[in-house]
C-alpha cells in the first residue's frame, strides 16, 4: 500500500469505543492535557482512553503478507535522510549519469511546481497564511541539512527563526514540521479527520507489509480491529493487571543480577542495558507467546537461534532495516531506477524476521494442540482472530514483542543515568520511596504513593523523548494547523522533542528538572503530562505498561542501590538510532543499599491500596 490512490477520504463520525479496552486514567486539566481530543472527559475529570470510531473505510490488507516494523523504530524522516548523501555517491555509474542527465529537467519542473503549487494554495483558501518555508535548494530541497543524524533537534533550532509551524522540502515532498504542544495537539486531535493516513518510505512499506500492524496502519476498520485485540490482551488495564506477574519477576531478577553483579565484580562498571534489555525481551516474548523462550529452531534458516539471535533478528535488524534509505523515495518520479541490491537487503530482513516469528508461533500451537492454554497474545489471535491470514497474525504477534522491547529500556536506562549523574535527587527519590516503603520492597502498589518517582519518570520522558518524532502522517486533503494553509499532499511531522523542549512551556527545558512535575499544574496521575506518547486516536496503546514497568524497576533500583556515574560519563548524552537510544551504554558504580539477604528474599505481599 502507501500509494495515494488507495487513500479515501471518510468523515469522521465520533462514537462510542468499539469494545476497546483502553487504560483509564486520570487527565490532567492544565496546557497539556488532550481532554476530549484523546477522548471524552467525564465531569470527574476522569479521562478513557478511547479510539472513537471512524466512518468505515475498507481494509485493503486482509490478505496481505507477513512484513512489520514498530511505531518507535520507525520514528523519523530525517532519520532515514541521513545516508542519502553517501548512497547517491555508490550508486552504479550508468544511475547517477541517468539522474545526473535529469537534473536540469528537473530543477525545471521543481521550480514550476513551486510556482503553481503556490498559487494554487494561495488561491485555494486566501484566509490561511502560507507556510514559512526553511530555504532550501532546487530538487533536494533540504535534504542536504538533514544529514546529521538527529533530525528533532535539527528541526527544534529551525523552531527558533520560522516559527513552531513551518515547511520543509525533502526532494520532491512537502513535510509541515510541528514544534509546539499546541499546534501537535490541534494535527493529532482537532484535524485528525484530514491527516489520518501514513505514507510510508518503501523499506517501511515492505518491513510492514504494507502497513499491516497497530503502529503503522491508517485509521481505518483494520486499525480499530487489531488495536481493539492488543489492547485487550496485552497492554490494556486489565490484561496489565492479569500479566502483573511478569513485570513482578522482571524487577525482582534484575535487582538479584545486579547485586549478583556487584558482589562477584566490586571493581568493574555495571552495563545496566545489558542486564534490563535481557529481561525485557524476555517479559515481551512471555506476554506474546505465553512460554518462556530460550532458543528456537527455524525451520527456514536451518538452525536453532539463541535468545540472543532471536533478539538481533525480531528487534536489532528490523531498527537498521527502518532506516535503510531508498534515495527513491524523495524522487518519486526515478522509481523505474533499479536499486536491486537495496531492495534485497530489505527483503531479506523481512524473510529472517517472518522465520523466526513463524518458528515461535509453530511451537505454541504445538503446545495449544496438547490442551495447555495460556494467557498469551497467541493463543488468543490463534483462538479468536478468525478473520486474519496466517501472515496476519504473524504481523502482529512480532509487533507485540519489538514494541516492548525498546522505548521502556530507553526510558528506564535515562532515568537511572539522570539519577546517577544528580546524586542529591537520588537522594530525595531514595527518603520518598523509604517514606513509604519502610522494610518492604518497592512494587507497583507503591508507585501511586510516591510522587516523586512519577515526577523522575516524566522529567525523562520530556528531556529524552523516546520517540522523538512520530511516525509520519499524511494530509489526505486540504487542511490548516496554527493557522496557516496545508495543502493536501504534505506530510506532517510532530517533532514531540521540539514540543518538550518547547521555551514556552517549560522554563530551562534543556535541564533535567523532576520537580517541575510537582508544582501542582500537573495531575499526578495523568500519564500524558508530556507529548512522549502521542495522543488522540493514536495515542501509544503501551503507555500504561511502559509507565508500570519503568517507575517500579526505577523505584526498586534505586531503594537497593546507591547509583553513581563512571568518570568521564557525565556528559556522555548523545543518542542513536531512530529512538533515542543512550549512544554509549550507561556505566555506573552501585553500591547495595541493603544486605545480600535482604535482597534475596522473597517480595512480601503488599497491601496498599
Ligand atoms: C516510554 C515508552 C514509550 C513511548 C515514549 C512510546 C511512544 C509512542 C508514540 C509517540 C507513538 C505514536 C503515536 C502516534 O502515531 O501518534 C506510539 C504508538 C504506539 N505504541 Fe508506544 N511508546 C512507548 C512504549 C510502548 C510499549 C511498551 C508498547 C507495547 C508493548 C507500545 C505500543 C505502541 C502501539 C501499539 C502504538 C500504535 C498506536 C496506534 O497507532 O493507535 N508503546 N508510542
């Protein structure tokens, strides 16, 4: 899919959720809040989460194959952009004199285009103001100043001279970049009806299949239908309630390894991500397929894959392969170049990735056909999902297990390096979680009771947007933002970084500041106090399970251990890959704020509430 052919305009038709079960959480009433834009706001205050229904647009992927990609891998244009400049240098002679041979005529055309694509939004509604557009050059447009590789902050320092709404050209398409809370709100909720859609690069469209998962699908029947699924049984309220056990576990042996760590190497670093991402992986496997997985044979492949392999192909490969450059994506009009090995790298990223996913899958529904059920993912879209293909299915069981695999560990880990780099706030998270906790260990019943510890989760989710630029959307009609004129045809990019980073908003914003959460402006409970999840009807359907799992394993770290950073690490912050993965692993010295024994000994039954 992704062709703009296959898009239809459909009304919006506010209704009822479709028997979605969304988390329901307490909104907050100040700048940020998304009140009935998320959803409806009851007189309480109390906000659900509801997807509202849509009018119907047909699913075109019912029979679709098997390629995915998560929402927070494939976060940024920009992102892709920053190879173009040494892919166009290794393209094959005979291609780049073919393009070479183009270029007057299409310096031509673009100026053309320019011309009458602005008389044409001028004329079309003359009450809008036009775009302040950052200047760029014919045919790249502003290709050429996307290299670097962090494109949010890019497009934050353009903020500062054009303004939080302006346009940018990248090749031959148009992107309306978003630098405000206000104006990403007004795109993501007020305008939702004209910028529903996504129009994905070809490596997404192949990784996804042709947008056939949660993340990447347009607002249409299938979306509703398959958001509906994981929510209910995975990331919702009461499937988080029934799944508790396992972020129980994940908590408990992460601190157990750590102390492990620390006594067995009193000398050496702890890689915290080496120990946390193990565990992740592991609590996303069990939520998606109901077993624990230690290796996998696959059939395909000829082999059986550790769980570490299984990791670097369902997680690792699929993050590379979402920024794989096709430079055909910005020059539509050259899709008749071959870029055959391109093309195949990608492919076959997609191949090892249904392999391994089919290989999972294959070894549940031996244990299903034995009579043992489980509460997994699986088995229900195994049992219940009837009118899904096989490919389907695989889709989103692989969908399940990357997204809770990545933004939780970014989170976690910066946390913990803020904490460690800020030892007087440490302190104060450590008395507030002792306040409360006295000789018990920290769980999720506390985390309500501690302010604090949400406020530290928040403050990170705002200075280190996890994804940092949202997937883009689509303007499949004429529509407005901030006031000025979109034209159908432009993307939009919500650059969430630029809108937490936002001077307005926050005062310091490039400080790491917990206490500004706790200034009485915000609900203590709402969990969209920042725009790192999104919002509307796209708002992150994992935002409850990553809040659950980050704040308790912060709490519960830093009650067992006193975290200090490594020389040299204090100003380590830089960041890769599309989300904004710590660069360099965080190194830390702990030191145990309890005995062995304590450590080691069962988590008691707690009964707050
Ligand atoms: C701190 C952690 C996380 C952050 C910051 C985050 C952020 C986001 C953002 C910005 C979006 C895009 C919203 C849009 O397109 O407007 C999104 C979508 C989504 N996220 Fe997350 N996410 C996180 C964790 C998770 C987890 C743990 C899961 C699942 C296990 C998850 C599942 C999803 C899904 C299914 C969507 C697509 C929702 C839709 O299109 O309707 N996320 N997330």
């Amino acid at each position: 899919m992704g062709s703009l052919s296959t898009l239809r305009l459909s009304a919006v038709n506010p209704g009822p959720a479709i028997g979605t079960e969304q988390p329901t959480i307490r909104t907050t009433t100040g700048a940020l809040s998304f009140g009935q834009g998320i959803v409806g706001v009851d007189r309480g205050g109390a906000c659900s989460l509801r997807a509202a229904a849509v009018g119907p647009r047909p699913s075109h992927r019912q029979s679709s194959s098997s390629f995915v990609v998560s929402a927070e891998s494939m976060a940024s244009v920009g992102m892709v952009l920053q190879d173009l400049p040494r892919k166009m240098a290794s393209l094959p002679a005979s291609t780049a004199a073919a393009i070479g041979g183009f270029s007057l005529l299409l310096l031509f055309a673009y100026i053309l285009k320019g011309r009458v694509g602005q008389r044409q939004g001028q004329g079309r509604n003359s009450n809008l103001r036009p775009l302040p557009e950052v200047p760029g050059v014919p045919v790249l447009g502003n290709l050429h100043q996307l290299k670097e590789k962090k494109p949010h902050k890019t497009f934050t320092n353009w903020a500062e001279t054009y303004g939080p709404v302006y346009s940018i050209k990248t090749g031959a398409s148009t992107i309306v970049v978003l630098n405000s809370a206000e104006v990403a709100k007004e795109a993501m909720v007020t305008r939702y009806s004209s910028i529903s859609s996504r129009k994905l690069s070809k490596a997404l469209d192949i990784l996804t299949s042709s947008k056939c998962m949660v993340a990447m699908s347009d607002y249409d029947e299938f979306h509703k239908m398959v958001k509906k699924y994981i929510l209910n049984n995975v990331l919702g309220p009461s499937a988080q309630k029934r799944l508790r056990g396992n972020r129980d576990n994940l908590v408990e042996n992460i601190s157990k390894q750590l102390n492990d760590f620390v006594n067995g190497h009193p000398c050496e670093p702890v890689n915290f991500r080496r120990f946390f991402q193990n565990e992740l992986f592991a609590l996303s496997l069990k939520q998606a397929l109901g077993d624990e997985v230690k290796a996998v044979y696959v059939e395909e492949l000829g082999t059986t894959l550790s769980k570490d392999e299984i990791f670097k192909v369902l997680v690792l490969d699929m993050m590379h392969g979402a920024i794989e450059v096709d430079w055909r994506d910005f020059f539509p009009y050259l899709q008749w170049v071959p870029n055959k090995a391109w093309e195949d790298k990608i492919k076959q990223y997609a191949f090892r990735r249904k392999a391994v996913t089919n290989a999972l899958i294959r070894e549940q529904k031996k244990r299903i056909a034995t009579g043992k059920d489980l509460d997994s993912y699986t088995d229900f879209l195994l049992r219940e999902a009837k009118t899904l293909t096989e490919d389907q299915i695989t889709i989103l069981v692989w969908e399940a297990i990357i997204e809770a695999a990545d933004t939780t560990l970014i989170t976690t880990e910066w946390a913990l390096y803020e904490l460690a780099k800020n030892p007087l706030k440490q302190e104060l998270l450590y008395q507030e979680i002792q306040k409360v906790c006295g000789s018990q260990k920290l769980t999720e019943d506390h985390i309500a009771k501690i302010p604090y510890l949400s406020a530290v989760f928040h403050e990170t989710l705002r200075k280190h947007s996890p994804v940092p630029v949202v997937p883009l959307r689509y303007a499949h009609e004429d529509t407005e933002l901030g006031g000025y004129f979109v034209p159908a045809g432009s993307q939009i990019a919500i650059n969430i970084y630029g809108c937490n980073m936002d001077k307005n908003q926050y005062e310091n914003p490039l400080d790491w500041i917990p206490e500004r959460f706790l200034d009485g402006k915000y609900d203590e409970a709402d969990l969209f106090k920042t725009m790192a999840f999104g919002g509307g009807k796209r708002v992150c359907a994992g935002a409850l399970q990553a809040s659950l799992i980050s704040c308790a394993a912060i709490g519960r770290l830093v009650q067992d251990f006193e975290w200090r950073l490594m020389e040299g690490e204090q100003d380590n912050e830089d960041t890769i890959s599309l989300t904004t993965h710590k660069l360099h692993p965080m190194l830390a010295k702990l030191k145990p704020r309890r005995s062995r024994e304590e450590i080691m000994r069962p988590t008691e039954e707690v009964l707050i509430r």
